[in-house]
C-alpha cells in the first residue's frame, strides 16, 4: 500500500512539505487510545533488547537526528517501534534554516539531498519538550543532536555548544555533538583535532553525567577518521555516530544534469552505505570494547542493520529509508531482525550439538 501511496501522492509534492504533513500523524499515533493499540503490533520483540551507554533499548535500531528536529514526534516514533528517536538538530539560537527549497528527493537513487540549515525552535523548547517525554512510562531512549547556532562565528562555536548542553543534557538520555552538518558555513572545520579537543572537553564537563557523543562526517579520510575516534576515547566522550550526511555525488543513478540543479547538500539514503559502512569499520578499530558506536547512513532493510552489528554497532539509526518505506518500516526491520537472530541461534544449537 504504501509504495503506491509515494509513487502517487508523496512523490508530486515538495518533500518538506510532505515531512509537515506527516507530522501531526505522527504524533497522534503517541497519544492514547492510539498508541497502546499502535505499539501492540509494532512492538519490538524482546530478543532485541540492547543495551549501550548505561541505557536499555527495545531495539538497536532507532531514528537519526534530522528527522524530528523539534522534539514534537518521539512518543509517535516509539509507538511505531523504534528503539530510540535522536531529536535536532538543535542550536541554543532558534533559527529558520535555510531559503526553500531545500530538501530534495533523488527517487532512482532512494536518497535525499538536503541543505536545511539546521532549522529548530531552539534549546530551551527543545529542553521543556524532552522533560514532557522523560515523565513517560513508556518510551523510546531520547537522545538529543546539537549543533552550532548560525548567527554565533565558529571561533565562539564552545561557548554556543555549552549553552545548548546546559538546556539540553540533563532531560537527554544521550547528548550528540554534531560537527559535521555541511549546511552550516564553517562547521565541519571544527572536525579538525586540534579544534575538535577543547570543544568537546567544554561539552563533556557541561554535560555532567549525560553520556556525550560526537557525530562525524563519511568524507574525512581514513586516517582522520581514526584520529577523531582516538581523540573520542580520550577525552573521555562514550561514543560516534558515524556518519552524517556526505557531499559526494558519486555513483548515482539520477541524472547528473538533475542533481547539478539541485545544488549544495548533504546527501544521504543508499548512495553511503559502502562508505558508512567502512567508517563504522575504522571506528570500531579504534575504539576500545564497551565504547559506544552507532552507526547511519545507507540503512534500508534488516540485513543492513545486521550487517552494522556484526560490524561493531552498538546501535543503529536511520532516516532516508523512512521516506521510501513507510510508517511500517521499523515494524519491518524488527521482524526480519528477529527472524535472523532467531535463524543464527537455531544454527549455533545445531553446529554445537
């Protein structure tokens, strides 16, 4: 039903405002007597059950920032049974984004381009929102993506980081820095090691006890990508993400004539999942056992979020797939991952007996 409801109706309209419209779906899906009925089908099973930086999680697989940027979906997300929900980006200053248009879909590819700008109501609707889901019972780990205010130059990019972690930390489950958004000028600069170590020694003292990761970009070369990782484990943060979105075009399908009048974006969907998939390879290198790694970019169907986990995951998000699979997508990935954790048990009974 779904692939027909895209190709016929989503597909001919602008993707942003197709995002708008299904928001308030979503989140009434959280709200009773919808989400008890909603959870009842989609619920995880309870192989799945994960845990990963001091918190449990129904599934491994949940939802990457960008996809509820103001904090107003997660009960909806959970119901729909995804293991985590990563809100933001969220910047101490509320700001607008971007001009229009600017997300854009790549269908032959199943891949978004966007250059949304970071648009949020800010830090402190973000920090009420997350303390109103926290009092829930039941509910998805919250973890909360925060990214430098545009208005602030990136050598005052510290002090805008702290104020935002000062809001957000303590009602986030997990707190996410993110340097590698390439639609903010300047901020991927701040990738760089040398900058990179205060910034993230200032958020890990503001955060306090709130376990603190740092999202990194697929374009960095490997060794840079090692170095960050190594710089991760010394400062003492608990985790990456690995990865944002990349500014490669590419291997694509979609017309290179289309995509040129597209213009500037992180892309995202299937086109990285080679790439993100290595990066999560490089990481978990680096990094010690019991070091938090989640890993996005390119994940679609079950077998990816398996291969993510063999790979070393602890955890993984996704946001593209969404947009060309439906409402039911976790429900989907959650069933299938079960099936094949269910089958790789029966053959490890099998080959020991």
């Amino acid at each position: 039903m779904y692939p027909f409801i895209f190709r016929t109706v989503f597909s001919r309209m602008d993707p942003e405002r197709a995002h708008h419209l299904v928001i308030p779906v979503i989140r009434a899906l959280g709200i009773w007597p919808l989400a008890p009925i909603v959870r009842a089908v989609t619920r995880p099973d309870p192989s799945l059950r994960t845990e990963a930086l001091g918190l449990v999680f129904d599934s491994p697989f949940g939802v990457a920032a960008g996809f509820d940027k103001n904090a107003v979906m997660s009960e909806g997300l959970y119901a729909l049974g995804f293991g985590h929900v990563e809100v933001g980006t969220v910047t101490t200053v509320a700001q607008p984004g971007n001009p229009k248009p600017r997300l854009y879909r790549l269908i032959a590819d199943r891949a978004l381009i966007n250059r949304m700008g970071f648009n949020n109501a800010g830090a402190a609707v973000a920090a009420d929102r997350l303390r109103r889901s926290r009092r829930r019972r039941q509910r998805a780990v919250l973890g909360a993506n925060i990214g430098k205010s545009r208005i602030v130059d990136v050598e005052y990019a510290t002090a805008d980081y702290v104020t935002s972690t000062k809001l957000i930390a303590p009602v986030a489950d997990y707190l996410v820095v993110n340097v590698s958004s390439p639609n903010t000028p300047g901020l991927r600069g701040l990738q760089a090691v040398e900058s990179l170590r205060p910034l993230l020694e200032a958020v890990r003292d503001a955060a306090s006890a709130t376990p603190l990761l740092v999202k990194i970009a697929p374009d960095l070369p490997d060794d840079e990508v090692e170095a960050i990782a190594r710089l991760a484990v010394d400062v003492g943060l608990a985790g990456i993400v690995a990865t944002n979105t990349t500014i490669s075009r590419e291997g694509l399908w979609t017309d290179t004539g289309a995509v040129a009048a597209v213009g500037a974006g992180g892309l995202s969907g299937a086109p990285l999942k080679v790439r993100a998939l290595e990066v999560l390879r490089l990481v978990r290198a680096a990094v010690p056992t019991g070091f938090c790694v989640i890993s996005a970019g390119g994940v679609e169907t079950a077998a990816d979020v398996r291969e993510r986990l063999d790979a070393g995951a602890d955890l993984v998000q996704g946001y593209t797939g969404f947009i060309y699979r439906g409402p039911l997508w976790a429900r989907q990935i959650n069933s299938e991952l079960a099936r094949i954790n269910a089958g790789k048990a029966a053959l490890m009974r099998t080959n020991s007996g």
